[in-house]
C-alpha cells in the first residue's frame, strides 16, 4: 500500500474546486505532491463538458439563477450533468503510470468503485453497455466524467444520495433522454447521511488503489499547491 492524501469537504462552490483540481494535478504531474483524492459535495449547478451540451439545459439562465442554480463549463468528458447537495462527488488526482497506464481500466475502476459502495447499502446498481456511468435498471445513479493530462487524472464520479432531483428536469442529463435518474433516497425509501456514504466509498477507493489516505485540510491542500499556481 501506498501513502496519498485525502481532502474531504463540506459543499463547495464548484469554479473554485475546478481551480484547486487544476493546481493538484499540475503538481502530481510534476511529482511534488503524492496521489490525492477529494470528497465534497458542489453547491447546485451544471457543468458542461467537452462534449459540449448547452441545447440540452431546458431552462433559461434567469430563471435558474433564481433557483440558485449556476452554469459552468468545464475540460471533463461528458455532456451536461448536474451536481449539488446531496450528491457525493469524488475526484481523484492519481498518476495512472503507478495505476495500470490505461484510462479504460482506470474508469471502469471508478464505476466498481460505486457499485460496491451501493452494494454495501443494499442497492443492486451496475453498467450500461454504451452509457457510462453507473445504473439501476434504466436509471443513471452514479456518473462520471474525467479528464487525463500527462497520465495524471482529475474530475471524476458522483453519486446520487439524496440530491433534489427535480433539478434533473432542468437538463437531459449527460444528453441521454430515454432514461432516467435516481438516488439511494429514492431507491430505499429514506435518505442516508452523506457522511457514511463517504464513509464507506472511500474505504473502497483506498482498496481500489492500494492507497493509504491521510487526511488532509483545505488550507494543507493550498500549501501543498502554493508554488505550483
């Protein structure tokens, strides 16, 4: 097993997350700081990615600002999805030459990683031949969008826990409007607290990558990134 770092958070703004993820993975490239990985949830919004997606935000940008709802593009892969309270968001800084050098496996790795978290709760979830991501029966649970610079990744997976999922309606999710989107809440029938959910998926993520994480603050984290900027 190997050191890393683990920065867990409350619910962050996302602009302000892409930034620090930016500095993280420009410093894991150059070696100086070890594999990270950061738990948080994202104050409401969507982001937009490579693929691109604004025709399928239904809504007009007025009218989701005043449900507090704001847009972001970003350089994952994926089409538009959304995040917010509720929603466990992990995004692993990992130097893939240590990890398999192989962003098929490293996604699919990802994708296990929720599946067994939701197996631990009692939820039977799995793949989808030609949609990434994770699902119950025709509804996406879990999603993923990453990006890869110089075998060093950012971005990754969120998980449905307990998120307003009306704010789905405001999108067609990931550009798929054939299925549909569900939550751990509405699978069981009562919501779990975030806090073991996080629990337990990051067990899973340090068995994944045979990686002991220490715990990290967000002011360690700045420091660790501050010549790095």
């Amino acid at each position: 097993m190997k050191s890393g770092c683990c920065l867990e958070l409350g619910i962050e703004e996302y602009g302000k997350i892409f930034a620090l993820q930016k500095r993280l993975n420009q410093a894991r490239r150059e070696g100086t700081i070890p594999d990270t990985v950061i738990f948080l949830e994202h104050q409401p919004c969507f982001t937009v990615g490579r693929k691109g997606g604004f025709e399928h935000i239904l809504m007009g940008r007025d009218y989701l600002a005043q449900q507090g709802i704001r847009i972001y593009e970003s350089d994952r892969g994926g089409d538009v999805t959304y995040h917010g309270p509720g929603q466990l968001i992990c995004y692993p800084i990992l130097d893939l030459n240590h990890h398999g050098r192989d962003v098929h496996i490293y996604a699919r790795k990802m994708e296990q990683i929720m599946i067994d978290t939701l197996a631990s709760f009692g939820i039977c979830a799995g793949r989808r031949e030609k949609y990434p991501g994770v699902w119950v029966d025709a509804e996406k649970i879990g999603a993923q969008g990453i990006a890869v610079q110089s075998w060093v990744t950012m971005h990754g997976v969120s998980l449905n826990i307990c998120p307003d999922l009306r704010h789905f309606s405001y999108i067609i999710p990931c550009g798929i409007s054939t299925l549909g989107v569900t939550s751990m809440e509405k699978i069981l029938g009562y919501p779990l607290p975030v806090e073991m959910v996080r629990e337990e998926m990051r067990r899973r993520f340090s068995q994944a990558f045979g990686l002991v994480l220490e715990d990290i603050g967000l002011e360690k984290a700045e420091e660790m990134v501050q010549d790095d900027g």
